[in-house]
C-alpha cells in the first residue's frame, strides 16, 4: 500500500485554522505557545503516521516549556489538530484509527 502524503497548510492558514479551535478542544493558556511550536510544520510534506508524530511532538515541546500546565491527557490534543490541518476526510479517519490504535492502550 502506498503512503498518501499531506501538505499542511502555510503559516497563515495554520493559524486561520488553529484560532477556530474550540477553548473546550485546546486550553486557551496553551494556544499562544503550542501553536507557535505547531507552525514549524507549516507547509511540511509527511505521512499520515508523521503528521501524528509531528504533532505529539509539539505537545510534548510544549510540555517541556510548561511542565504544569498540560499532562499526558493532552494527547488527546492529536485528532483535533489533525483535523484542523489535515483537509482530506479519508486522511483524517486513517490519522484518528492510528491515533486510536497507539494511545488506547
């Protein structure tokens, strides 16, 4: 099976698409600081399994910087970003199964 690959968006509608998020989904404390580590993705050209990786990278980025403010809940943070940033509904589902499939265990 061959990997299908994903642009993210640029800066900018990274963070068009970022500041719709819901303060339920994302803690309005964190946005400043985890987008900001989010946008050095932009434009990237990866794998599903890398846009996952890319993005629990910048959670645990941030959780270094700001040790207290988020735990290991915050991966749950990995299936709202992708579908912030991910617009292919088929790449979408295929980013939430491995996402189910790595951290429901």
């Amino acid at each position: 099976m061959k990997k299908r690959i994903v642009t993210l968006p640029n800066e900018e509608e990274m963070v068009k698409r970022l500041s719709k998020l819901k303060s339920e989904d994302v803690p309005l404390r964190a946005r400043e600081k985890l987008y900001s580590i989010l946008l050095r993705w932009a434009e990237y050209e990866l794998s599903i399994p890398s846009v996952v990786m890319a993005i629990m990278l910048s959670i645990d980025e941030y959780m270094h910087v700001v040790p207290l403010d988020m735990n290991d809940e915050s991966y749950a943070l990995i299936p709202v970003f992708v579908r912030a940033l991910v617009d292919d509904p088929s790449l979408v589902k295929e980013a939430e199964d491995l996402y189910e499939q790595v951290f429901s265990k």
